[in-house]
C-alpha cells in the first residue's frame, strides 16, 4: 500500500469517528439546542447561572455523540469517562448534603427567630409538593416516582436531587432540569400569581420592624432544630443536619474562617460537580420522553401552588393580625433563597416605594428551606427503602 492510499484511509478513519458522522439521531441535536438555551438564559438573561451553567455545560458534553464522558470502565487498564466517577458523589447522596453546608453558612436565620410565625408561611407553602405528588399519582407515576416529582415544588435544587437519588434515579435528569428551571423563573412565574390573589391595599401594608435577635439566640437555633428534627424525624437529618452546622459555623466566633470556606471554596466545587453530573444525566435517548413532559408540567404546577398556598396562608396572617401583616410575604416560603424574598420585595415596592419587606420575607423563606428538608424527609421516611 502506498503512501498515498494510507493517508486517504486515516483520512476515512478520522471522518468515521468524528462526531459529526455519528450525530445522525435527532434527538441529540434538540438537546444540544435545548443545552445551548440554557446557557444562553443563564449567562445573558442571568437565570441561576452559577448552577444552570453547569448543569447546561453537562447536559452538552453528555449529547455530543463519542465523548466518552460517561462510558463505564471497561477494565483496570481500560479507565471510564470522567462523568463516570464524579457521579458517585451525587449516586451515592454526597454532594446535596455539601451543599446544605454552604447554604446554611451563608443563611441569617434571625428574621424567622424574630417573627416565629413566618414558619407558619414556609410550611404552607410546600403544599406544592404534596399537590404535586397526588397529581403524579393520577398520571401513572410510582409513590417513589411521585414523591420525586413532588418535592420540585419546594424549589430546593438540591433537596430535589437528594430525594430522587434515593426514590427514583432514573428521573434525576428531567426532575433536575425542572426543579432549576423553575428556581431560575421565580422573578417571572411568582409577580402575576402574587398580585392575582392580593389586592392593592395588602401589598402596601407597611410591616413593624423585626426585633433584634441576640448572637446566643442564633446559635442555639440550629443545635435545637437539629435535635428536635432529628428525633421528630430521623430521615431528614441529614440534610437537616448540614443545613444547620452550616449555619452554627457562621453564627459562633471561632468557626468563621471555617464558615468562610464553606459558603466559598466548598460551596463553589461541589456546585460544579453536583451541576456537571446533573446534566450528565438527560442523555437524549432517556430525556426526551412524554414522561419528562409530564415532570415540566407537574414541576410547574408545583411551584405555583406552592406559591398560592403561602400568599393565601399570608392573607389569613393578614386578617388575624388586624391587617398588620403583608400577604405577599407567604410568597417567599418557597425554598429559593433569597431570590423569592427579593421577588417580594420589588411586588411590595411597586406598590409603594417606601415599603421594606425583604427582612420580614426572608423569614418564611428560610422557613420554607427547612420545610423543604422535612417535607422531603417524610417522603422518604414512608417511600424509602
């Protein structure tokens, strides 16, 4: 064979193994597109970038035909792709917790010790989650897989992925892409819901201003919900317990520099690999389905009931405080820190620019994080293995 009829075979060779000769199902292709919208709301349009972008960027390398990236080893000399090892952490429920660490570092949760009955509005606003789950149920879902479906109302990324890991893993990818999506979309799905429901001289209520909190209240707080929750119910402790020695790190004087690292350094990587392996998992073949049509729409069913729940809950406050209290704070017990809070705020303010309501917002707000972990954990308690 000549010279020139091996460098024509290497040529032929080089083209058969290009991606572009295997990207023949269509179905990649859409999810490539869907990949790049993705990363074009997050980076243009600002929509939860620092975990959209990830889970994008995965949800890309994993549609592009012949990477590799997630191949299974196929012996001791033969090594899997790297999706196929920084999966473990989230497979075997590591990253989530993580993650918790960091959020409760970086969480005041003065505002709900101040006014204890913002814990009233976060818990009224996961009736998202169980409206959800009975309307999987309906569908043809599993209990597992309904549980799974449910928590997305919640609007807790994490928690999401925690519960599904454990209940129903194979729904990871779409329960995942839903539960971010609609935490990136709380500024343009909550406002038309909130007004809807309140009329214009209960979203200019003015609130009193939240008594100051002492630093001995704050760190007793998350020692007491630790215990308490834990033994109410031992399977939310784990997400329950990170949240909260996050939190203790932050609130006592000689832990801040581990406190820093938490809601920084640690925050931030496991940000990027629990993203990343996320978006490993809505390969085309198992993404594009009528189940994952079923997830969106459940998902967003969820998070506005959650969303109708916790204003109608903040009406009730309203008139059993002699109209002291601003309905549209229940809006903010959803989990989606602290974005649902700053929703809140700009509603009150368009109303009246001198209403301050974000400090009273963020106490059913971090409210509705715990009652994320709980709901979650009674899902599990009854629907794990």
């Amino acid at each position: 064979m000549n010279i020139g009829s091996i460098f024509i075979e290497s040529i032929k060779e080089f083209a058969l193994d290009s991606g572009f000769v295997q990207l023949s199902d269509w179905r990649y292709i859409i999810m490539i597109a869907v990949a790049c919208v993705l990363l074009y709301l997050a980076i243009a349009k600002g929509f939860e970038p620092l975990l959209l972008v990830p889970i994008a960027f995965g949800m890309l390398l994993v549609n592009l035909p012949a990477t590799g990236i997630v191949d299974p080893a196929k012996s001791a000399t033969e090594p899997g792709g790297l999706f196929y090892y920084l999966k473990y952490g989230k497979d075997l429920g590591i990253y989530p917790p993580l993650i918790f660490v960091g959020v409760g570092a970086m969480t005041d949760f003065g505002p709900l010790i101040a006014n204890p009955k913002s814990l009233l509005l976060g818990a009224a606003a996961q009736m998202g989650i169980f409206f959800a789950f009975l309307g999987a149920l309906l569908l043809g879902f599993t209990p597992s897989e309904a549980a799974s479906i449910g928590i997305i109302g919640g609007a807790d990324g994490p928690t999401a992925i925690y519960l599904t890991v454990k209940l129903a893993p194979h729904l990871l990818g779409s329960i995942a892409v839903a539960a971010y999506s609609y935490m990136a979309l709380v500024p343009v799905i909550q406002p038309p819901i909130m007004k809807a429901l309140t009329t214009k001289e209960q979203r200019m209520v003015k609130m009193e201003q939240l008594r100051p909190v002492s630093r001995v209240e704050k760190v007793v707080f998350p020692i007491a919900v630790t215990i308490i929750v834990s033994l109410l119910l031992p399977s939310a402790s784990t997400l329950i317990g990170m949240l909260m020695f996050g939190n203790l790190l932050k609130e006592v004087a000689a832990t801040n520099r581990l406190a820093d690292v938490s809601s920084n350094a640690l925050m931030s990587i496991v940000t990027i690999l629990l993203g990343l392996t996320v978006g490993a998992t809505t390969k085309a073949d198992t993404f594009l389905t009528a189940q994952t049509a079923g997830i969106i729409v459940l998902g967003l069913a969820a998070f506005c009931v959650g969303t109708a729940s916790g204003v109608l809950f903040g009406k009730v406050m309203y008139y059993m405080s002699g109209k002291k209290i601003n309905p549209l704070i229940g809006a903010a017990g959803v989990s989606a820190v602290p974005m649902a809070a700053r929703v809140v705020q700009k509603v009150g303010q368009e109303e009246c620019p001198s209403n301050f309501l974000l400090m009273h917002a963020m106490g059913p707000n971090v409210a509705g994080v715990i009652g994320s972990a709980i709901a979650a954990g009674i899902l599990l308690s009854i629907y794990g293995n």
